[in-house]
C-alpha cells in the first residue's frame, strides 16, 4: 500500500509541477497519440487541451513533412529506450526550442510512453545571435584601428621624410604634397567616423533637431569635397526644391552627407557622374546620391550599414572600411529617418535617405 501511495504521491506532484510550469510538457503513445498536454502547451500553439489530448498530429491539422520528422524522434526513444535532446526551430510558430524527449519505462524496461519537455528558448538565440555579431563588429573595429588607421599614418611619416630631402626636384615635391593632403584627409575622416562610432557605443546621443535649408546643407558638402571631385574631373549635378528644409540635428547631417557623396566620388572613375536630388515626401525629404561608378554586387548590399563588409577599394586606390555607411544608417535613424540603396555592378549606386520635413 506504501508503494502506490508514494507512486500516487509522485504522479500528483508531477501534474502539480507541470500544471504550472511555463514550459510545454507532453505525452505521446506509439502510436503518437497526446495522451497528456499541459496548459502551456495550449498556450504555445494557440488551440484548448481538448484540441490536443487524445489527437495526433495529423489530427490536429500539421502538415505531414513537419510531423514525420516529430515523430521520428519519438520513435526512436521508443526502440532504444533511450532519453533524446536537440535544439529544434519550429518553422510554424516561428520559435526556438530546446527539445528533450524521455522513455516513460514499464516493466522490463519496456517503453510505455514518451514524455516531451520543451522549453522556449527563442529569446536566448536571439541573444547568441546578437553577441556573436557584437563579437564580428568588435573584431572588425580593431581591425580598423589596426591596419586602416595606423597604415596611412605610417605612409604619410614615409612620405613626410621623403619631403625633406635636399636633392627632390620640385616636381616630386608637389607630387608628395598631393599624396599627402590626400592621406591626411582620409585618415581624418577615418578617425572622424571612429570617434562618431565611440560615441554611440558608449551611450544614447542627444540630437538636436532644428530647421535647416536642404539647399544650404548640400551647398556646405559640396564645397568642403569640392577638390576631391576635381581630382578625378567629376561633374556633379545638383537638383531640389530650394524652399526646402528639413528638421534634423545639424553635425548627424551634415556628417550623413558628407560621408554618402565622399563615398560616391571614391567609387566613381574619373570624368563621371553625381547627382544630388532631393524632394519632399509627405512629412519627410527625400535627399539622394547617385553615381555612375563601380556599383555594388547584390551579395554585397544586406551587409552594407554593418561591419561584417570587408575594406573595400576606390577608383584610384582609396581605402574604405564601410564604417561610414554605418554611422550614416545609426544618425538618420536617429533623427527619424530611413536609408535605402540601389545598386549595380558597373552602372551605379543610389542611396536615399529621409529626414522630417522642417
């Protein structure tokens, strides 16, 4: 009498235990049949107990290819009496789960039933997905402050001591010179975007919207990369309604701008093309910047405003890191816009951006 009192007992803690529990408990016969669910397994897939205990997946209106791969698993703990584990995607909820099945055993070790225990852990992936790309994106920048960074400040110390020998002609000299206002300023604007990058990495940055001339705003870009334009005779055609104006914190714009044009005279050859259209779209401006240049291979464009891209090389031997493009998405984002790009390999980029309209 003690021994089914205690088995009894146990059986009552059990359905107590998984009456309660946030995780799916189920129980399956050989022929798959639910002889058990409880309440959070309702929960999960949307229907009442009733719908399950006593069903099978069949029954309940699964698709075949989905159930056959289920019940493989169950079946296999039925004929090895041995406890099975995965980590399983269910496609038709859309969710993560870690999956285990147990024998439920008789005598003789016999298997009686199967006892399935689930436990969403969609959030965790998720979790594990994001660390593994904060972990790409944190290997990428120091890769950036290694070789990218530290690279053109090298060339330029080369170049620096080359200028002050006697014997150079004046020629060579002007020709340094050149070399050397062109790493200056790309280094500079590297570190530009480091610095921009560390200060959204280290907390929330206040924007400080205020009212600004689209017009005025392309004007300013256009003249501080004015000489790097005329270095590969690039015509650069500008159209927008000049009572246009835009409600956004002024240095994220400028810097959204001035990072998508520089971009499109790296990849366009000399003697090419840049347009800068802007337009107003119900409460926002539409700001773009197109070029006839190198383009982008379609692989290439989902990974583009992340750090996972690869340095990527100019027309005439510029270096990029995609960190620009990075900041460009964060800082519209910020100011309550939006960034799309189109692209072909040969004919061209697009990128569009919108800001409140002002």
């Amino acid at each position: 009498m003690e021994n089914h009192k205690t088995t009894r007992d146990k059986e009552s803690l059990f359905r107590l235990l998984t009456e309660i529990s946030d995780d799916m408990v189920m129980q399956f016969d050989r022929n798959y049949v639910h002889l058990y669910a409880n309440p959070a397994s309702a929960r999960y897939l949307g229907v009442d107990l009733e719908d399950i205990i006593g069903k099978t997946h069949a029954q309940m209106g699964y698709k075949k290819e989905d159930y056959d791969q289920w019940h493989a698993r169950i079946k296999k703990v039925f004929d090895t009496g041995l406890p099975h584990k995965e980590v399983y995607h269910n496609t038709v909820i859309e969710k993560w789960f870690d999956w285990n099945l147990f024998p439920e055993l008789g005598k003789d070790n016999y298997v009686i039933s199967v006892i399935s225990y689930t436990r969403d852990i969609t959030e965790l992936i998720h979790f594990q997905h994001q660390l593994q790309e904060s972990n790409i994106t944190k290997d990428r920048l120091f890769s950036i402050l290694a070789h990218d960074l530290r690279g053109p400040i090298g060339s330029l110390e080369q170049m620096l001591n080359l200028f002050s020998m006697e014997e150079l002609d004046e020629e060579t000299r002007e020709m340094l010179m050149d070399d050397i206002k062109v790493t200056v300023k790309s280094s500079f604007t590297l570190l530009d975007n480091l610095l921009n990058w560390a200060r959204i990495q280290s907390g929330p940055i206040k924007m400080h919207p205020e009212k600004i001339s689209v017009k005025s705003l392309v004007e300013n870009t256009q003249n501080l990369l004015e000489s790097q334009a005329e270095q590969k005779s690039l015509h650069c055609d500008v159209t927008g309604d000049e009572s246009a104006f835009i409600f956004s914190d002024i240095n994220s714009s400028e810097m959204i701008l001035r990072n998508l044009v520089s971009n499109a005279i790296k990849f366009t050859p000399e003697q090419g093309q840049i347009n800068i259209r802007w337009n107003e779209e119900g409460d926002f401006v539409k700001i773009s910047v197109s070029d006839n240049g190198v383009g982008i291979e379609k692989e290439k464009l989902d990974k583009l405003f992340t750090l996972t891209t690869n340095t990527t090389w100019g027309t005439k031997g510029e270096k990029g890191t995609g960190l620009g493009l990075v900041l460009v998405k964060e800082f519209v984002e910020k100011n309550g816009g939006s960034i799309e790009v189109s692209s072909s390999p040969d004919k061209g980029s697009t990128f569009s951006f919108t800001l409140p309209r002002g």
